[in-house]
C-alpha cells in the first residue's frame, strides 16, 4: 500500500465504517473492504506512533536532557518559557 496520509486514511475508514454498517456489500465485497480498513488501520497506528516519537525526541532537545517526556493525550500543556536554553 502506497504512503497515505494520516487524514486521508481517517476519512477512508470513516467511509469503510459507514458501506459496513449499511450491510448493503456482499459477503466477498464486505471481506475486502474490512481487509482494506485493517490495512489502513494498522497504517494510521504506524504514523501515529512515528509522531509520537518525534513528540519524544522533540522534547529531549528542548529540555537539553536524555531522559524522554512521553507524549500523551488529554494531559495539560505546560507553558513553555522561550528563550531559557
């Protein structure tokens, strides 16, 4: 499968979800676009998990440190003060 991007492959499986749910595919129809789902599936997982590791690294070079924040959602941000490095 060709690089997709993050928000195109979103909007497939969106797509994917809603020829599903209508159960008006065939059975053969309905297997293949479920394989195509899990394919972008696991891609989506693959960039979001790359992202997260730039977050990681990003954040070890502004703090100077070698220890990694992890990034995770739902946290507050922290302010960051400029000109501190």
């Amino acid at each position: 499968m060709a690089q997709i991007k993050f928000e195109e492959a979103v909007k497939r499986l969106e797509q994917i979800v809603v020829s599903l749910e209508k159960g008006n595919l065939s059975l053969e129809e309905s297997l293949k676009v479920f394989e195509e789902g899990v394919k972008l599936s696991k891609s989506c997982l693959k960039i979001l998990d790359d992202s997260e590791k730039r977050v990681e690294v990003l954040l070890k070079q502004k703090e100077g440190k070698g220890k990694l924040k992890p990034f995770r959602l739902g946290e507050p941000e922290q302010s960051v003060q400029e000109g501190t490095d």
